[in-house]
C-alpha cells in the first residue's frame, strides 16, 4: 500500500513538474529559432536543444537507469531513414538521449499542445494523422523533403505502441521512402519503456532500466533486391530479434 501511494505521489508531480516547465523550456527553444534563423535552415541547433529538453524528463528520476547503446552507429555524416519499435510514450523521450540530429514523424495532433507541440513546429517534424490518405500523402513529400535537405527522419514503423512489448508488423511506408531515396535504413530496438510507462496510462510503475540499442545501418545495395514488404520484414527481424536480447538484459551493459 505504502509503495502504490509512493508511486501516485511521484505521478502526479510528474505531470505537474512536466506541466509547469515546458513553458520555461519553450523560451530558450524560441530564441535559439530566431538566432539561428538566418543561418540553420534544418534547424539542428534547435534540435540538439529539443534532445536536451526530452532526455531531462527522462533522466529526471534515478531510478529509471538509461542505456544508450551502440551511438557509434549513428553516424554524423550520412542521412537515414531510421526505424524502431515503440512500446511506450517514453520512447520519444529515451531517443533524444541519442543527441543526433532527425526529424520525427509524429501525429498531428502532438503539433497542437501548447508549447511542446509548438517547438515541434520550430523544429520542422513531420505531421502525420493516421488513416488519412490525404496526410498520409502529404508525410511522403514532406519526409522526403527533410532527406533531401540532409536531416535523418525517424519513424515507429509499427504506427502504434506495443501492449505487450512484441513487436508488430511495420507498415511499409518507412521502407518505401529508403527504396525510392536509395538511402540506409537505421534500426533501432527499444525495451524496458513499456513496463517504467505501460500504454494508455500515466503512471510511475517503479524502478527500470531503460535501453536504446542503435543497430548497424542496412545499406540501400542490402534491401534494393527486395519489395518493400520484405524489406519491412527483414528489418522488424533484426529489430524484434534485438529486442528480445536487450529484455534479458538485468543491468546496464558495461
């Protein structure tokens, strides 16, 4: 009893701490856009900013111990097409801790929160709403606009968070933008997020640790001989298979 009244406190100054410091956090977000207006046209400064904005709620409480593994992976130099799976609200969170420049593929309806979703806006990420063929339409060109100006674009391919963790089928517009763009595709597994924040709720569940694991990019001469649809395949593999490692993980990797 003790325990959930504990975990109920910590939830509920979460939201209020979370609540109360986005406007304070969107001041320097608006100042750093309109310095660098001029001069970042993809907006990088801003985003690196945006990375430490997230990754502060994330590594606000000590005891949920994030592991960002394999960085290296991510290389400053190449534009990707970057994939994962997604269990959890916090995944956005724990993938700011990257530190690396892209753009999210987010629902538009994130665009309208005041504060958050208009530093989403500043930051120029790319507005989806899900099933609608006309924005679906439109995610395509503005994806491929943010590739061809060179910021690396991320996306849960899954289009939904997992309720179990398992990862589902990836839908395959991800992997249509690498073929017809012949860029690499980025996998990256995510696990330990759906049980520290479990799906449609917003309650601290305790103590976790958190990994993020940046997979050896797939280089467009490996999937240009498949379809798209084996090409999603082959990269839900190599991320499932992954993310399975990384759940018998007890502790932080050395």
């Amino acid at each position: 009893m003790l325990k959930k009244i504990l975990n109920r406190t910590l939830t509920i100054f979460l939201l209020i701490f979370v609540s109360s410091t986005c406007a304070i956090f969107f001041v320097p977000a608006l100042t750093i856009w309109l310095v660098t207006l001029p001069f970042d046209k993809n907006k990088k400064i801003l985003h690196l900013y945006t990375c430490a904005w997230g990754s502060f709620y994330v590594r606000m409480f000590p005891t949920w111990k994030i592991s960002v593994i394999d960085r290296k992976n991510f290389r400053n130099d190449q534009v990707y097409v970057v994939v994962s799976n997604h269990q959890s609200q916090l995944d956005i969170l724990l993938a700011f801790n990257l530190f690396k420049h892209y753009k999210w593929v987010s629902k538009a309806i994130i665009f309208k929160f005041p504060f958050v979703g208009w530093n989403m806006y500043l930051n120029r990420y790319v507005r989806l709403v899900r099933g609608d063929k006309e924005s679906i339409k439109e995610m395509f060109r503005v994806s491929e606009e943010r590739l061809q100006e060179g910021s690396s674009v991320y996306f849960f391919p899954e289009g939904t968070r997992s309720l179990d963790g398992i990862v589902k089928d990836f839908k395959p517009g991800a992997f249509a933008i690498a073929h017809k763009m012949k860029l690499p595709i980025l996998p990256i597994a995510i696990s330990g997020t759906i049980d520290a924040l479990p799906k449609y709720t917003m309650r601290y569940t305790g103590s976790y640790n958190l990994y993020l694991k940046v997979l050896p990019e797939i280089p467009y001469d490996e999937f240009a001989s498949l379809s798209i649809e084996e090409t999603a395949d082959m990269v839900k593999k190599i991320i499932s298979d992954n993310v399975e490692e990384l759940v018998k993980l007890k502790e932080p990797p050395k």
